[in-house]
C-alpha cells in the first residue's frame, strides 16, 4: 500500500524531493566551479523538468500559466539581475 493518500500527494512530494536535489547539485557546481558539462546538474534539471511536465498532465498547471509565469520572473531579472547583461 502506498504512503501517499492520493496521486497528487505523490507527484508534489516527489517534485518537492527533486527540487531538493537540483539545490544540491546547484551548490555543489557553485562550490567547485562546474557549470558546464556538469552529468550531476543536467540530471537534476532534467528530473525536475519531468516533474514539471507530470504536474502539467496531472492538470496542476497549464502550460499557458507556465509560460505566462516564466515570462514574468524573466522580466523580473531583467529588472533586478545581471542575467541578461554580458556574460561573466
């Protein structure tokens, strides 16, 4: 029998335990200077994406709301980041 009382409750629990790993191997990349061709990162992003993806088949999110958010945060750090400014 399942721990998870319902399907739902299992997709945000495992998106909630993804997340935490791509914060791992994020600090990890900082940490050590591995930003690219990084085999741990590109998982992690990759495991998150794929939870992403379920929450939009599982009708948590729409993929209109999902982009109308991504567009909005990315105005956000065009605002208050260097983002989008030269690479450095």
């Amino acid at each position: 029998m399942s721990e998870f009382k319902s399907k739902r409750q299992e997709l945000m629990t495992i998106t909630m335990e993804e997340c935490g790993e791509l914060i791992q191997a994020c600090s990890k990349a900082i940490r050590c200077g591995t930003y690219e061709k990084n085999d741990n990162l590109i998982q992690e992003l990759c495991d998150v994406k794929c939870m992403i993806d379920l929450m939009i088949e599982n009708k948590i999110i729409t993929t209109m709301e999902l982009t109308n958010g991504s567009n909005l945060k990315k105005l956000k750090l065009m605002k208050w980041s260097n983002l989008f400014g030269a690479v450095k």
